[in-house]
C-alpha cells in the first residue's frame, strides 16, 4: 500500500565515461540455477543483496541507470579512492558524481571484475526507507545478459542473451546511443509513444513527458490530479491520471496510472518520451534482453489488478515517530480540507503512526473506502477529520 502512496522513484541517467580499462563480466555456466532473492522498497525498487569485494553489501536493481553507483557511505566505509566530481542527470535535477574502482562485484552467476562505477549520496528518502542501499547495479553491468524477473516469486537471475525462459508477449526493446540504456515504446490510444526508457529503479507505474501526452489528446472528462516524486536530484510534482487501457506491441494493460512530467523534466532532458517504471513491470514477469532486442512479458498474479488510488488525497513520509505531509493531492478531500505541505501527524485514529518491519508506517488508511471518516491527531494537539473519498 505504501508504495503505491508514496509513489517514489531512483533514477539517474549518467552522460558522462568513466576513463579506465573494460571491466570483464562473466557469467557462470549454471547461472540459470543462480536465482537472486529479493524484496521491493517501499519505493518499489528491486532490493537484494550481493558481494563487493566478497563484502555483503545491499544493492537495487537499477536498469535505468547508465553507470552503476555506489554509495558515498560505502565508498568512504570500504575507503575506495575517488576521483574528481561531475554532474549527471536525475530525476529531481543534476547531482553530483565521483568514480570510484569497482573491484569484484557478484550478484547471482554474473561476477565483474576491474572498470570504475559512479560514487553518489543515495538517500533513503529516494526508496522510502529509513535505510539506504550501498549500491545501484545499472545497465552498464545487466545489458551483458537477459535479465529474468519473477515479481510473483520475488527472484531474478541473469542468463545468457538470447535464451527464452517463458513464454509471452515480445515487445522491442533496443539502447540509446549515448548512454546504453534499455528503451522500448508504448501506446496510448492511436499514438505511439516512444523512446521510453525501461526503468526498474524508477518506482511508478508509467510517466510521459508533458510534449508527447499533448499529442495522445486524452479524454476531456479525463480525472485528474497532482503527486510527488523523490529521485536522487530531488521532489518532483507532476499529474496523475488513471488510463482505461495503453498498450505495448500486442499486450493491452488495462487500468494503468499514468504521470505527465512537466517540461524540461528527466524525460526532456534525456531525449525520452517517457517512462516504464517497476509498478508496471510488477504486472508481469519479465524478461529484458537488449542484445536480442526485445523485452518479453507474460501476465503475472497482479495483470489485472487495478492501481491502489489515494482517497484522502494525502501523500506522506515518515519524520521520526511522526507523518510529515509531503503533498496534498489536487482535487482531493485533503485539499478541499485546507492541508498543507509539511503538516505533521502523531496520530491515526487514536493511535500513534505505526511502524513496521522495514521501519515505513502504515499508511493503508490513506487509500481507504470512500466514505469512511478518519480522525488524525496533529503534533499540535488538535484534531482533524477527514471524509475519504474517489476523486482521480
């Protein structure tokens, strides 16, 4: 449930090379056996654990990431030399990288060897979780492979390009020039909206850039409303919108939330039109495999299941043992009610926020059944009500 709420996204395409020698990646020859067990953050990213140096180290699965990343925490820990800074694109805005020798990284039967990777602050605030990972495993090190990813079973594994390990709907898949990274297309309505970039760090379901969604022409009685976004440079707010239907090559999806980024967002600033993020690959098991060309998709347990929509119109992050308001949805009960950003509550019907296992809080009360009444306790010691309601 939090996920969906919070609808946090890890993203950051990297312009600039890293100068040092190839890194070699093998892949071991019984690397189908080799799967990697995983959990989703509550930002919906792919969290697992693997090796650095024969060190545990804690990583997401970031294929829209052009240049692995480790943490500044993890460089400084392991006290990895790094080398000068340079800006990169993120979502939220640049950020500032260093590089770093990477060493021995292994993550189920792939091990690479030698090569550098990026060197960035990774906050938790960007997986909403109290706790941050070490590193990002981009696309620089999985486009080597077919990448397969159970959802259903919460595992992956790397196989060698060109192996089909199931059966389902091939959709092209291809990688831009500059900086490597997986990119298919989708449709919405007639219009075919493409480059995306196929991004399982970016937490959402699927985002369009302002210019293209234009072009669709979407339903004038279309509903509407805002959310926020965390990525490595910063919040981002853009639309939000629920779509009956889009389409991907011969694969329809049927109630799909969709953002519109604003212009001049990550999308225009790395010539995309758009995203396919991991709330949309969960739908499915999936299969990327850029070297063969085509990204393979067969319905999982979750292919119909709706998005989880907001009723109170509150999105909110935990701040110590309270819940800071990080946005009020437009046309919400929250904004009619007068809320605001930063607004902080201590209590959710009489008691206190709720932790649980990954130290995020219960926030299921958010998405409840229209028409139910929720009483929230401000850090003020007032108390507000609020009428739950559909209202996107």
């Amino acid at each position: 449930m939090i996920r969906v709420i919070l609808a946090l996204m890890l993203c950051v395409s990297l312009s600039v090379a890293a100068h040092a020698r190839e890194p070699r990646i093998e892949l071991a020859a019984d690397s189908a056996e080799q799967w990697v067990a995983f959990d989703l953050t509550p930002g919906n990213q792919i969290r697992f654990a693997m090796t650095l140096d024969d060190e545990p180290v804690t990583a997401i699965l970031d294929s829209g990431v052009s240049a692995s990343v480790a943490s500044l925490a993890l460089a400084r820990r392991a006290d990895l030399d790094i080398a000068a800074g340079t800006s990169a694109d993120a979502i939220g805005g640049e950020i500032t990288i260093g590089w770093t020798t990477a060493g021995r990284l292994r993550l189920g039967g792939l091990t690479r060897r030698d090569g550098r990777i990026a060197v960035a602050k990774l906050s938790g605030m960007a997986t909403g979780s109290a706790r941050g990972v070490d590193l990002l495993i981009g696309s620089d090190i999985l486009s080597c492979c077919a990448l397969d990813i159970d959802y259903d079973r919460r595992r992956f594994r790397l196989l060698p390009s060109g192996h089909m390990p199931f059966a389902g709907t091939s959709v092209p898949l291809a990688v831009t020039r500059d900086t490597h990274l997986p990119v298919s297309e989708l449709r919405i309505g007639t219009v075919r909206i493409r480059p995306v970039l196929v991004d399982t760090g970016d937490g959402a379901s699927i985002t369009v850039a302002r210019a293209m969604w234009d072009r669709t022409r979407p339903a004038p009685d279309a509903r509407m409303t805002t959310t926020v976004a965390f990525g490595l440079g910063g919040a981002i707010e853009t639309r939000l919108t629920v779509l009956p239907e889009i389409g991907l090559a011969g694969l329809s999806a049927r109630d799909v939330e969709v953002r519109i980024e604003p212009e001049r967002g990550f999308s225009d600033e790395t010539g995309t039109a758009g995203r396919i993020g991991s709330a949309f690959l969960q739908r499915y098991r999936v299969l990327l495999d850029p070297r063969a060309g085509h990204m393979v998709l067969a319905p999982g347990s979750r292919a119909d299941q709706p998005p989880v929509r907001s009723t109170s119109g509150l999105l909110v992050g935990l701040d110590r043992d309270r819940l800071r308001v990080l946005h009020v949805m437009r046309n919400s009960p929250a904004a009619r009610a007068g809320w605001r950003d930063g607004d902080l509550i201590c209590r959710v019907d009489g008691r206190p926020v709720a932790l649980g296992a990954d130290k995020g809080m219960d926030t299921s009360w958010s998405a409840g059944p229209p028409g139910d009444v929720v009483i929230l306790g401000m850090c003020d010691g007032t108390r507000r009500t609020l009428t739950l309601a559909s209202f996107y």
